[in-house]
C-alpha cells in the first residue's frame, strides 16, 4: 500500500462538535468484556490449579490445558490495543490535543500507582515492600498512556507507523541479553526481557511486562480508532480485510519458522502436538508472531459482534465498560476465595497471606474442573457490582469515573 492510501485509510472524521457525545461502541465494549472473562480464567487458574507446570510445556500438557492457557493470550493484547483505541475515540468526542495528553498523562500515572499499591495488595494481600514487587499489564498500559500523550501531537499515519514499526521490528533484538548489557542490563529487563531486577536498598523488582512492544501496540491501536469512525458498511469491511490478513500474517510467518518468534516451533512425535506447537508463541515479551496470532481475530471479531445482541451480548458489555474497576475486584476476590478454602481445608491463614501461588504449599489444588466452577462463580459474582458501577458510569460525568 502507497503512503498516500495508508494516510487515507487512517483519515480521521471532523471531530465531534462540544456539547455532543459520540455514542460507545457496543462491539468494542463487548470485545473488551470478553477478554476481560477470559482473563480471569487463567488468574483463577493460578491460585486454585493443583498442577505444578506450565500448561504450555508440551512435554506435560494436554490439548484442554493448553487450550484452558492459550485462550488466554488473547486478553493482554486485545486489553492493551483497545486501551489505544478507546483513547482515541476520548479525544474525538470534542476534545483537544492537549485535553487529551492531560488525560492520558495523568490517567497512565494513576495506573502505575494502582499497580504499585492497591493492585500488589490484591495479588499479595501483604503490606510489606521489604519482599519481591512486580510490574504486569497495568503498569505496561500506564506507562503506554504516558508515551501515547506525547505521541498525540503527530500525524495519525506517523502514530501507526511507530506502533508498526515497533510491533514488526523489536525481535531483531531478541538475541541482547539484560547480562550482555552490564550496567544497563536492568534498563533492558525493562524494556524488552522479563525476570528480576534488584532494587537499591534490597528487594526485588520482577517484570512481567516489559514497555517494548507493548507501547507499540498501543500506539496501533489508537490509530486503529479512526477505522471504527467510518460508515457502517466501510467500517466491516475494513475490519473483516485487516482482522484476516494479519491473521494469514500469522500462519504464513509462523510457517516459515525464521523470524517473529525467539521459539520456532517444531513438529512433534503427534499431529496434535505439533498443531500446539506451532501456536505456542512467546507472550513474555510479546512476539510478533504472537500479537498476529491474537490481534487479527480479535479485529476480525469486532465485525461479528456488531451485530450480536442478546443477554450473553449484554452480560459481556457490563464487564467491557467497566474493565479497570473489574480487574481491581478480581483479584482481591479471586484471593478472597483462596484463602477461604485454604482455611477450610485445614491451612494456617498465613499461607495465603503473601503471593502463594508462586510456590503453592504440598497438597493445595483442585483439579480443572473445580477451577472452571470456581472461574463461573467469580464472574457471576462480580456482574451485579459491575452492573451497577456501570450504571453510575453511564448517567454521571465525574471527572473521578473516568479513573476506574
């Protein structure tokens, strides 16, 4: 595609007049919602699992457990683009560059906090920061927001074009280790590896998500925004095109086995396996190969949910306009629950007192079937709060709203 036809294809309507409100798009909200249920999927699955190996090792793992583990690849990406997405569609509902930026500084600042305290309490249900602190997709999505603010100021094509670039590139550096780096090695962990970093004074910072690419898929993802701006029928098309050619992307890059993923896949001793092979792709960080493989069915989707309704439709929806407020209260419930049947099966309190999961006790664990009742229950759980918090969302224009 020429640069005059990709400019073109990134046009962006007038912005909308002050005083009118565009109004949400139910499939985004949808999207998110659905990525958001599945995510809580596999955090249920790291508290409460009696397994004690990767679901995606092949030597161990089984098609549902693999499966149980890859459908939640899905949600980080999707989580983290739309984020992009939705800041764009807040700076086109009448809004300067410079509202926007304000916004996008300040919201991304308040989620590096959040993941620093409310969020650690929630996983660790521990006041103290004398042990390990880590930094996962909110800290990344905070961050994001930052750079995004200073992003804003370009052309939408120049915006598209950092995030691509990103995305497309960053593998070429997959062979720099944070130890070849000497002194800059902890920048690296931040930017591009994942493991540990020690902290002046002790302690221990672990990154789970490193910036790069995830600044790049945020980038793309609010120059996506301007596509859902189109008219209906344009719009779905574009989708449908984008959504299926970077999932052909995929298939064909994987295929080829030289470049897009640190871990080529290889076949295996079954036709099953070596399927799973192929789609085990590097989510830490993120490989091209990955993001393809979730980001173009996710694009894809958005046209088939467009025109979804229905209570299922619905019930998604709720979760989608409220994500952050949802993904706060997951945990801390999801934890809750932990360590109740933890005391009900005869466990000290203090074993669930701290980030258990990363090394459960002897004897604690159920098998996926308890953890999928135990995943169904959370979300039911958690839809009536939700139902009302986005309630409140949709009838009141609090600055404060806009920040869970």
């Amino acid at each position: 595609m020429s640069s005059t036809a990709f400019g073109d294809q990134l046009r962006v309507e007038p912005p909308t007049p002050v005083g009118q409100i565009r109004p949400r798009l139910d499939s985004v909200d949808l999207l998110r919602g659905l990525v958001m249920v599945l995510m809580a999927l596999d955090h249920v699955r790291d508290f409460f699992t009696e397994l004690r190996f990767n679901p995606t090792d092949l030597s161990q793992t089984n098609p549902p457990l693999f499966f149980t583990r890859w459908v939640t690849h899905f949600c980080a990406p999707t989580f983290v683009f739309l984020a992009g997405t939705g800041a764009f569609l807040y700076g086109s509902r009448g809004r300067s560059r410079n509202e926007l930026a304000g916004f996008l500084v300040t919201r991304g600042l308040w989620l590096v906090v959040l993941e620093f305290t409310v969020i650690r309490l929630g996983w660790s249900f521990e006041l103290s920061y004398a042990s390990l602190l880590w930094v996962q997709v909110i800290w990344v999505i905070g961050v994001s927001m930052v750079v995004l603010a200073g992003l804003v100021y370009l052309p939408l094509p120049a915006i598209a074009a950092f995030g691509l670039l990103m995305i497309a590139t960053h593998n070429l550096f997959d062979g720099v280790t944070p130890q070849s780096l000497g002194g800059w090695g902890p920048l690296w962990m931040v930017l591009h590896s994942q493991g540990p970093v020690a902290l002046p004074g002790g302690g221990t910072l672990f990154v789970v998500y490193s910036l790069i690419p995830w600044i790049g898929v945020m980038a793309a993802g609010y120059a996506f925004g301007s596509l859902l701006l189109r008219p209906t029928e344009e719009r779905r098309r574009l989708l449908v095109r984008l959504g299926l050619a970077l999932t052909a992307a995929f298939v064909v890059l994987r295929a080829l086995n030289v470049y897009g993923d640190p871990f080529p896949w290889s076949p295996q001793h079954t036709g099953v396996l070596t399927v799973l092979s192929f789609l085990n792709t590097t989510k830490y960080p993120p490989s091209l190969a990955f993001l393809l493989m979730t980001l173009g069915p996710a694009i894809a989707s958005l046209v088939w949910f467009e025109r979804l309704s229905g209570p299922v439709a619905r019930f998604l929806i709720v979760f989608g306009r409220v994500p952050l407020f949802y993904y706060v209260l997951h945990v801390f419930l999801i934890h809750a629950v932990a360590l109740a049947l933890g005391v009900m099966a005869g466990f000290p309190p203090s074993t669930f007192l701290k980030p258990f999961f990363l090394n459960p006790p002897p004897g604690w664990g159920y098998g996926m079937p308890v953890v999928y009742a135990l995943w169904v229950g959370v979300v039911l759980a958690l839809y009536p709060v939700c139902h009302w918090y986005a309630g409140l969302k949709a009838r009141r224009r609090d600055a404060w709203l806009s920040y869970l």
